[in-house]
C-alpha cells in the first residue's frame, strides 16, 4: 500500500485555509457541548485541520472508519444523541399528559430555530418524518387538475417524480421530466433545458436541490425564474438542509423539503417541510390525525398531524440546529466544499482515467461526489473499501463520497490511497 498522500496546496484548499483561518472560534464550538467532549476543544483555533479533528471528536464515531455517506445518513454528535437517549427516558419515566406538555413548548422552539436558520418565518415550518414524506405531502397535497403540467427534472428522488406520475395519473394533469446535459459546468447550462420546457400550462416545476445520483447542483436562480413565469417552484433539499450556507427567502421557493439525519446530522426519522405562506391553505393534507380540525387552513401544522410521534426527539434536533449555529452554516458549507474539492482534485490527478460523473466546477456541484472506474466492479470496490479499509461510501451511479465537518482532509488522502490498492 501506498503512504498516505499528501497533496501540495490546491487552489479549493487555499481557498480554504483562508477563509476558515479568518474566523472558526473552537472556544465558540466548546461552549455549547458537553463538558466532557468539549474541554479539549478550548485553545485550539490557530490550526484549522486540528479545528476539524476536534469537531469529529464531537462524535461517537468508531476509531480508524472513515465514513464519507452523508448524502444517505449521518450520524450526529453525542450531545445530540445524549438528548435523544434523554428524551426518551423522560418519557419512558413519565408518559402522563402533564409530562408531556412541555414537548408541545420544545416543538415551537424547534419550529422558531428552524425558520432562523433558513431565514423564513416560523408559521412557514411544519415537522415531518422524512424528505419522502414532506414530498409527498406536496405532491399530494396540491389540487392540480387535467391540462395542468408538473415540470421535473429527471434526476429527482423516485419520491418527487415517481410520486408526482402516480399522482397525475390519478388526478389527470400532465408531467414533463427534463432531462440536463451531462457533467454541466455553467448554471446556464442547467437553466435552459426548463426554460423551454415552461409552457402557460405550467403550474410547478419541482427539483432536487443537489442530485444524489449525480452531485450536480441546481442554480439558485431557477425559483426565481419560475416565479417570474407564474410557475410555483419546489426544492428537495434532502441534499442541501446542514450541507449549503441556506437562505429559503433568497432562494425564492415555495415548497423545500428536508431530512433531518443526512446532512444535517440530527436525529433519525424527522424531517422538514416549508410552504411559502401564501399557499398554505391550498394544501390538502396527505393524512389527517387528530386535532386536524383544530387548525385554521392558513395553519401548516394542519399539515402533520400524523398520530402519536416520537417527540423524545424535539430537544435532539434542537441542539442539532445549535451545534450548527455554532460552527456557522457558512464555514459548514465552506468545509463540505473544500473536502469535495479536494477529492474531486485528488481523483483526477491520481487516476486519470477514472471519469468524474460530479462537476468540478463549484457553482453546480455540492458536497456529493461520484466517480467511475472503467471496466471496474464498483459493488465489489464499496464493499472492499468497507471490509478491508474501513471507508464507508455508497455504491451509487458507480462511487459516491459525501465528506462533512467530522471528515478531514488526511481522510481523503487514506481514500484514495486505498482506491490504488483496490482500482486494477
Ligand atoms: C434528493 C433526495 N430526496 C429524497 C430522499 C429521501 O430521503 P429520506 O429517506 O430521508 O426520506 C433522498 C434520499 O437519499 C434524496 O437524496
């Protein structure tokens, strides 16, 4: 095997080096953690990778696994899965009425912690389990009729396009999928194929934020566009909610969609769903539990009333969204798109003939990155990756990394070190 590589500054990493030099307070980071983990964080800020190292240790993560899989699911730091552990046993202490209402007080802490973080209102959040389920609470949500069209693209989640086709062949409306061109290196490029595809049948046009399949990023743009157009847009950020510095107001959607256990790190099973105020009373709910008629129409709980929920969870997410704020959703994005940088410049170097499915280019890429190996088993490699180095990744449209704040860049070194050994 190879020693760990060592690249010479590239212009991602000084890019950097400068920003995170200017300003990632450890001190900050410490004071919202535990004791326990965070003492050793004080000090420390001059050596940002030794910033990083110190974020990691925020986690339980086992010792010597690189896990680079955020695109599917994260683990999240021990002060959030303490509060998880602690939730539940508060509850599994006392499950009475009186117990539970301060849960309804957390929930509308968590709903005004979320708005502050995506910049928009908190009567515009509502909770959910999952990305599917606040999609489909759109999808089936909106009252669209025959001659009516749905524009997507077609490198959305099965659970914005194949829930969208189940719909119209239900309620008759029409849906155009929009295809891209491949490994796109200008937003324009990415633009265009939907402006052509709008027609004044256009109602929506719906998209994922950043493609798990491909890596590619959608312009910001394109919402607004689609508004200009009288055209309703709707973003799937179960790639961007913990992974892009968010604004929903400078976006321009009306509907954004999210996970809270990917990239975001929080607990497993919630999810986030936003609708631009006005349109909130054209939803029809995909389900209707109890208390459902208690909510006025411009209400967006009405939207998930969902039965009994784990609502141990609520303080978990909460500290999800302080530990967030702490380091900063800037220097976060920053982060993910220097360590996937780094990776895309370290695959082309070092394996030239391997084709990047991710564009380089950082306007239209994020933190997912795919590569293929020609005539090579990827299944195979995922697996020997895991089994003999310890580097988990997902086997999607070939390799798929996902790096967040708990990797570093002498990681993304051990990767490819361990790709020579496996690539023949
Ligand atoms: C773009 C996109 N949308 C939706 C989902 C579904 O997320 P969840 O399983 O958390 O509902 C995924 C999962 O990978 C995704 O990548």
């Amino acid at each position: 095997m190879e020693n760990s590589y060592s690249p010479s500054p590239s212009s991602s990493r000084r890019r950097f080096l400068k920003k995170t030099l200017a300003g990632v307070s450890l001190s900050t980071l410490a004071t919202s953690l535990p004791v326990s983990a965070s003492s050793s964080l004080l000090n420390s800020d001059e050596n940002n990778e030794m910033y990083w190292e110190q974020v990691r240790q925020q986690f339980g993560l086992r010792p010597g696994l690189i896990l680079m899989n955020s695109a599917n699911l994260c683990p999240s730091p021990r002060a959030v899965s303490e509060a998880v552990s602690s939730g539940t046993q508060d509850l599994d202490f006392d499950a009475s009425f009186h117990n539970r209402k301060k849960f309804g007080e957390l929930r509308t802490e968590l709903r005004q912690k979320l708005a502050k973080y995506l910049n928009v209102e908190v009567d515009e959040i509502t909770l959910t389990r999952n990305t599917s389920e606040s999609n489909n609470t759109i999808v089936q949500g909106l009252p669209f009729k025959q001659g009516d069209e749905v524009v997507l693209w077609d490198q959305n989640h099965p659970t914005n396009l194949l829930a969208w086709q189940v719909q119209a062949k239900r309620l008759g409306f029409t849906v155009k999928v929009i295809s891209t061109p491949e490994n796109p290196s200008s937003p324009q490029e990415l633009i265009e194929p939907f402006l052509q595809a709008f027609t004044p049948q256009t109602r929506l046009l719906s998209f994922s934020h950043i493609s798990n399949t491909t890596g590619v990023a959608m312009p910001s743009e394109l919402c607004k566009i689609a508004r200009e157009q009288g055209v309703m847009s709707m973003v799937d950020g179960a790639q961007s909610f913990g992974s892009q510095n968010l604004d929903l107001q400078a976006l321009g959607c009306d509907f954004y969609t999210s996970s809270a256990h990917k990239w975001f790190m929080g607990p497993r099973e919630m999810g986030i769903l936003y609708v631009r105020k006005p349109l909130i009373p054209e939803l029809w709910p995909h389900l209707v539990g109890v208390g459902y008629d208690k909510y006025e129409p411009e209400d967006i709980e009405r939207l998930s009333t969902f039965g009994q929920q784990d609502i141990a969870k609520l303080s978990a997410f909460i500290k999800t969204v302080e530990f967030h704020e702490t380091i900063g959703k800037e220097k976060v994005a920053q982060r993910i798109t220097d360590l996937a940088g780094q990776l895309k410049e370290q695959v082309q170097s070092r394996f030239p003939q391997a084709k990047l499915i991710t564009p380089v280019a950082e306007e239209v890429s994020g933190g997912v990155v795919i590569v293929q190996f020609p005539d090579q088993d990827h299944g195979k490699i995922f697996n020997r990756l895991y089994e003999q180095h310890q580097i988990a990744c997902a086997p999607t449209g070939g390799l798929r990394f996902s790096p967040t704040v708990y990797n570093t860049s002498e990681e993304v070194g051990k990767v490819m070190d361990a790709l020579t050994t496996l690539i023949s």
